[in-house]
C-alpha cells in the first residue's frame, strides 16, 4: 500500500469550471448547510443527549460477532420490519426501512415529485426543498403564517387539484417545533386527491403525544416517516422507516438500493427494539426539561422563544449569528436558523442533559 497521498494537479477555479455532464440542477444547489464545531455544550443537532446504553451496546455487539459479515444482509431488512411493525402496530409489509429517514424523504420526492409536484410550507425542514431542487420537482413553498400556524387555505386549494405529487408536513414542525391541530392535518388529507402522497414526517412525535398512526388506516395516500436518530438516541447508527399501506410502500421500496440497510445496523435496531424501556425516561426527561428551559427564557429582555412539542426550541433574537457566537464563547453551541425566510433572528436550541440545559440558561441570561 502506498503512503503517498497524490492530489488533482488542476487548481480549484479549473475543476469548478468543468461540467462533468452533470445536470444544471445539482450544481446549482446548495450542499446541505452544516458545519461540525466542537463545543462542551452541545445543543445543534436535535440529538439525544445521551447515547445507547452500554448493556445493550454489548448485546448488539455479540449480535454483530455471531452474524455472518461476509454475506449480504437481508435485502429489504424484513425480519426487522416485523420487529419494527409488533413495536409500532402497523403491518410489515407496509414498512420501508432506510439509513436514515432522509433518505425517504429524497425517495418520496424522486417517486412522486420529480417531474411532478412537491408542495411543503417555508420555513420546513431542508431537505424537502433540497431534495427537490436536486430533482427538479415543480417545488411549492407555501409560508408559515406570521405565529407558524399552517397556510391552511393554500395548501388545501393546491392538494384539491389533480395535479400529481407529494406534499411534506412535519408534525411536530421542524424548526418551529409547533404541533399543528390535528383537524387541521385532517383537513389537507381530505382535501388531498389520490393523486397527492402526503407525508407527515414524525422525526420528533414521541415528545409530542401524539402520533398520526390511526390515520393510515383511513386514507391511502398517507406516509409516516420515523426515525432512530431522535427519542431513540441512534442518531450514528442511521436507521428511519416509512410507514404506509402495503402498495404505497412497495412502489417507495423500489426507488431504494436493494440491502440498502447493512447487518451491522439491523442488530442494534433489533436490540434497541426488544428492550425499549429506556426511550421513555428519556423522553419524560425531554419533556421536563423543555418546560424547564421555556420557564426560564420566557420572559426575556431581548429573546422570544416559541412553545415546543419537540426536543428544541426555536428561539427569536436581535441578531443569530451574534448570539450563535455570544453562547459559543460561553461553551453552548446552537444552530443559527435566521437563512430562513421568516425566521430573521432566530436560533434552534435542543434540548440536552439537565446540566446542560442549566449552562445553556445560565449563558442566555447572561446576555439579557
Ligand atoms: C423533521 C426532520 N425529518 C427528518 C430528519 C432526518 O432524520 P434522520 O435522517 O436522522 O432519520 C430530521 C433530522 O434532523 C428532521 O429534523
């Protein structure tokens, strides 16, 4: 093996400039805005704060041992999907599995919005804007309303029409962290002609109390996105499912690689599942927490911060890339939100560990 580490001998402006064939769209999109810092308080990421218990590290670990690594993995992680689908209580066959639930999400708008429609509301998640643009879906933002409410009427007019694609809700909504009425998700879904999937993506429902699950028995045209990452605290391991009935998902399976969900995976998944007691003191703590913090920043001088049914909070200040810096000198590390049309000022705060939502409100009242 060699040492030497050779490099494009082009300078950077001469490989810019080439085209490679590659479509128009994918160059002149945006790469998904991230950048790792490192920080002794880290609230960023919407991550749990804690890891997967080591008990259960090592019982995925022997799992690991005893699987044979030279063979593929199961093509569409099937007996996964069955351990998935006795946890959630929705059939197997309707469960699509991938790494990650980003990767549903730019399948959903490769299989019912490139070429077609994709509708969502601004400011959303990324990725259902990114995805789009890199397939060139005909991408409909509608705005969030002044207090995040839904742009109900506009929304509804577009799902009434034949026109065929997918629409995107997040419940709770990312970055807002406002749960919507659930009358109001009725409502688009009965508005919504079959020609329409509507994906109501529950990256955050488990600190919601409440989940969307009993309306996929009611319509047909629904899809639940869920991920690890999240309540689950698997975020590295990167596992999401799709829920959906039976022939919607075979048409979103085919779009994925096949054995798109490695072995090595499918064991800490399969573990996490058998025993999940520990999800919930997480997320009863994510709960008390969140109360905690929006308690304590409530009233003030200069921020805003916005109720949450999720693990973060969105936060309204003068200026976000001085108060990014203001708290990461303090060691609290946050992410700016204020690219966002909308959402001038803001920052997204999630919620961490007791004592690092103690320094993280410390920090911030320091800067009243
Ligand atoms: C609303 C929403 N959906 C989906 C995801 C993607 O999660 P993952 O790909 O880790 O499953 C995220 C991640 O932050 C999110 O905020």
């Amino acid at each position: 093996m060699s040492n030497v580490v050779r490099r494009w001998c082009y300078d950077a402006a001469v490989l810019n400039s080439i085209n490679y064939g590659i479509r128009q769209a994918v160059r002149d999109a945006a790469e998904y805005p991230f950048s790792k810092i490192d920080a002794p308080v880290k609230l960023d990421q919407n991550e749990s704060a804690y890891d997967f218990p080591t008990k259960l590290k090592t019982i995925a670990l022997e799992r690991m041992l005893h699987s044979d690594w030279n063979r593929y993995p199961d093509i569409h992680a099937n007996s996964l999907s069955e351990k998935i689908a006795a946890h959630v209580g929705w059939q197997a066959e309707g469960i699509v599995i991938t790494p990650g639930s980003n990767v549903l999400i730019h399948a959903l708008a490769q299989a019912a919005g490139m070429r077609q429609r994709v509708l969502s509301v601004s400011p959303a998640f990324s990725l259902y804007a990114l995805s789009s643009k890199l397939l060139e879906a005909d991408l409909l933002e509608y705005p969030l309303n002044p207090d995040f409410t839904l742009p109900l009427t506009a929304l509804k007019t577009q799902l009434e029409q034949a026109t065929p694609g997918v629409v995107f809700l997040a419940e709770p909504h990312a970055p807002t962290g406002a749960l919507h009425p659930i009358e109001e998700v009725e409502a688009l879904l009965k508005a919504a002609s079959e020609q329409w999937i509507v994906v109501i993506d529950e990256a955050y429902f488990e600190f919601s109390n409440r989940s969307h699950l009993a309306l996929l028995g009611q319509y047909p045209n629904v899809c639940i996105l869920r991920t690890f990452s999240k309540a689950w605290g698997l975020a590295g391991v990167r596992v999401g499912y799709l829920l959906a009935n039976p022939m919607l998902a075979t048409q979103i399976q085919k779009i994925l690689s096949p054995f798109n969900v490695s072995g090595i995976t499918q064991a800490v998944i399969e573990t996490a599942l058998e025993q999940p007691a520990y999800v919930q003191q997480r997320i009863s703590e994510v709960i008390t927490e969140r109360a905690r913090v929006y308690a304590a920043l409530e009233s003030h001088a200069i921020w805003k911060i916005f109720p949450s049914a999720a693990n973060y909070h969105l936060i309204r200040t003068p200026d976000a890339k001085i108060a990014h810096a203001q708290l990461l000198e303090k060691g609290v590390l946050v992410r700016k939100q204020d690219s966002y049309l909308g959402l001038e000022g803001c920052i997204r705060v999630s919620i961490g560990t007791p004592a690092e939502n103690t320094a993280f409100i410390a920090a911030a009242l320091e800067l009243e």
